[in-house]
C-alpha cells in the first residue's frame, strides 16, 4: 500500500496537485468574500453620507435620526459583521 499525501480541502478530484480548475473555484470563492465586503462598506458609507446630508439640508432633524436608533445599530452592526468576517478570514487563510 502507497503512502498518500495528507488530503487538501481544495483538492476536488483527490489526486494530490491542485490544478488550474480547482485553484478557480478557490480564486471565485475569495473573490465573492471581497465583493461582499466591499458592498457592504460602500452601504455604511453610502447611508452615513446620506444621513448627514439630510440632517445638514434640515431634511431630517437629529430626533428623527434618533428614533432610528435601533435599525441604524442593527445595520451598521451586521454590515460591520461582514467586513469584519472577511477580514478575520483573509488574515485565516494567509496565517503564515
Ligand atoms: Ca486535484
């Protein structure tokens, strides 16, 4: 019986090299992880901005902003999550 090499999660086909296939499914999968992140950055930024434009247009007072107090943290908190996320695994996956 033939010693084996020790198994690779990205080893699709199991024959032990990693080929141009298999290292294309891994290059989409980061590169839906970094779309997520940036998406939701351009939402924290894009809502902050609008928020102060309305508040500095006298749109919305700050008693408005207020009583959004419980959605804003619940989407800032979640859209922080996600960044947070794919930074944590990006720093996972290149530990040296
Ligand atoms: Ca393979």
């Amino acid at each position: 019986m033939t010693e084996t090499t020790p198994t690779n999660k990205h080893d699709l086909n199991e024959d032990g090299v990693i080929d141009e296939n298999e290292g294309a499914v891994i290059f989409r999968w980061r590169r839906t992880q970094r779309y997520f992140a940036v998406v939701a950055f351009a939402a924290i930024a894009l809502n902050t901005t609008v928020l102060i434009i309305l508040v500095s247009m006298g749109v919305m007072t700050p008693d408005m902003i207020n009583s959004l107090g419980a959605p804003l943290a619940w989407f800032y908190g979640v859209m922080g999550g996600v960044i947070g996320t794919f930074m944590g695994g990006e720093v996972f996956i290149n530990r040296p």
